[in-house]
C-alpha cells in the first residue's frame, strides 16, 4: 500500500511538473551569424509564460559555446553596456523578449565556427528548475540606420560598449 502511495504521489508531481511545462514557450529562437574569427556571439528569441506563477530564466548553456550568460544592455552616462544579469523575469500571463539592444544570452568561447543556417542547441533553466531544450538557427542579422534590427524592431547599438564584461 506504501508502494502505491509513494508511486501516487510521483505521479501526482510529473503531472504538475508536466502541467508547468505546457506554460513555458519559446518562439523566434535564433543565433546571431559572426565572422569565424568570433569567439562569441548572441541569441535572440522570445519566451511565453501562459501560466499563473511568475517565471525567471535563470540560466542557459550550449554545447556550440564554453559559457552561456544571460545579459542586458544599460545606459551608463549615455553610453550602451552589456551586463551579465543573474535572471530575466519572465512574468505569468505575458513573457520576455532577448533581442538586440536588451535582454540577450551571451555565448562565449565558441568551440566552433558558427555558419548561417546551422541549428544551435540552447538548454534554458528556469527559477523552478525546469529546462527547455530549444534548436536555434544560426541568421544574419540585419542592420538598420544607427540600430539593429531583428524582427522588425530596433535596438540600441550606437555607442554601445563591452568594456564591462
């Protein structure tokens, strides 16, 4: 009886953590193209949160890259500069979008040239301990103006500075 109790109660937490699963989404996930000199590049999508509870990515990994990090870019004294961030809220009912200019996942260390159109492996762990696995393509990424565009909206690159990473 303790047997099917215990296996009642697995159940019962797949099913939730199944549950959980389904309100968690990713769409538009690609990887920017960089000359194969670059040792590091970035990825771009946007994540849905269907369900009721505040959501947090708190961590991505690839095997294209030896460190994955989450970044923004902020405006210090009018000057644009990636920072690593420790999460990107990815609040209930509505989601986050990492695009040029914003929210971003930095891959570092590239152990490989990456080729437009070649799919790159993402892992994204969530604040509850839930991992998407997402394929994103390898794209060029089209400047416009003094921005950059991607999917049709700009971001801020004008003077922007890695000098804090």
């Amino acid at each position: 009886m303790r047997l099917l109790s215990l296996l009642a109660a697995a159940g019962l937490a797949v099913a939730s953590a199944t549950a959980l699963a389904d309100t968690l989404s990713v769409e538009g996930a690609h990887v920017r193209a960089v000359p194969p000199v670059s040792t590091t590049t970035a990825a771009f999508m946007r994540l849905h949160n269907s369900g009721e509870a505040d959501r947090e990515l708190v961590a991505a990994s690839t095997p294209a890259a030896r460190v994955a990090e989450l970044h923004n870019h902020v405006d210090v004294d009018g000057v644009m500069q990636m920072r690593q961030v420790e999460a990107i809220a990815v609040p209930a009912g509505e989601g986050a979008r990492l695009a040029p200019g914003g929210y971003h996942l930095m891959l570092i260390d590239l152990v490989a040239p990456l080729h437009e159109g070649d799919e790159v492996a993402l892992s994204l762990t969530f604040d509850d301990g839930q991992t998407l696995e997402v394929a994103a393509p390898v794209r060029r990424i089209e400047t416009m103006g003094h921005g950059m565009a991607d999917d049709g909206a700009e971001g801020k690159a004008e003077g922007m500075s890695h000098s804090a990473h």
